[in-house]
C-alpha cells in the first residue's frame, strides 16, 4: 500500500511559513515585558503598544488603568488592569516589600498604590472592576480589601459579583 505524503509535506510547510511570521512579528515588536536597573523606584514611562502586561501576557494599548511593581531589587513589571496586578504579586515572596504605583481616575497621576482608594464596578480592560482613584469617596474600598476581592474571586468576572454589584444590566 503506498501512502501520499504530499499534503503532509504541504500541512508542515504551511505551519512553518506561519511560525515564522509569528516569530517575526514578536522580534519587531520589541516589547517591553520587565525592566531591570529601577533602583529609584520611580514610575516608568510606559508607551502604549510597547509594554506587555506581566499577569495576563496582552499588550497594554491603554493606560487608563496601568499599574507598576517594583520588586527590591529594582525589577518594574507592568499591569494594564489594577485587578491583574494584584492577581500577579499575591504569591511573589517580595509582595510587601514591593513598591506598587497605580494610574488613578479622578487626579490622571500615578500614586502609591497601598494608599489608593479601589471601586469595584469599572469597566478595565480584564473585566475585574478595580479603578484607582487618589481621592477617598463612600463607595471605594482601601487596597487591602480590593486585594482580598481580587485573589478571592470576587471581582466582576465572577456573574454572581457581577449581579450582585451592578444588578440586571
């Protein structure tokens, strides 16, 4: 019995033609995932469609809701959704040591993020609800809580939350 190899042969040149774009695309995209040497400890400057988002791998294209850690040793990662970010360091050995900078809403500045105040019922780009704001108000919660919500599943990506918060919408 003689077997046709053709379209194997095809099917395999197909995918490395497609790996290949892929691979390339990566490399001139220069990404920025971690950067090394913040000994200062100072938000960096982030350009829209440069930066990858170090908890969920996409390419952070707003910084509405962008947020930075900075480990001791000076590595910053960068977050383009503030639930992401708390998500991320939960397990990190260096979680309370690390300097975390969080892009508000209401003052548009990157603040502390430990002394941010969290709503819980904003569209982010992962969904999770967690907007940043410098200015205290009735209906935001302090980070401690937005970080229990957060690795405790109770964020907007949860329906039961999501009803719960925002009703039948």
């Amino acid at each position: 019995m003689k077997k046709n190899i053709t379209p194997i042969i095809i099917i395999l040149i197909i995918v490395s033609i497609i790996l290949i774009v892929f691979l390339s695309m990566a490399n001139s995209q220069n990404m920025t995932v971690v950067s090394l040497n913040n000994h200062k400890k100072e938000v960096l400057p982030m350009v829209v469609g440069k930066f990858q988002d170090s908890d969920c791998g996409m390419v952070i294209d707003e910084l509405e809701f962008s947020s930075q850690i900075i480990s001791p040793s000076g590595k910053t990662w960068f977050f383009h959704d503030h639930g992401g970010m708390a998500h991320w360091i939960a397990n990190k050995s260096f979680k309370d040591k690390a300097v975390i900078w969080v892009k508000t809403l209401d003052t548009k500045k990157y603040i502390d993020g430990r002394k941010a105040w969290y709503s819980r019922t904003d569209e982010t780009p992962m969904d999770y609800g967690f907007g940043a704001y410098e200015i205290k108000n009735d209906n935001l919660i302090d980070f401690e809580t937005m970080f229990l919500y957060m690795n405790r599943g109770e964020n907007l990506t949860n329906p039961f939350i999501k009803k719960q918060l925002l009703g039948n919408q």
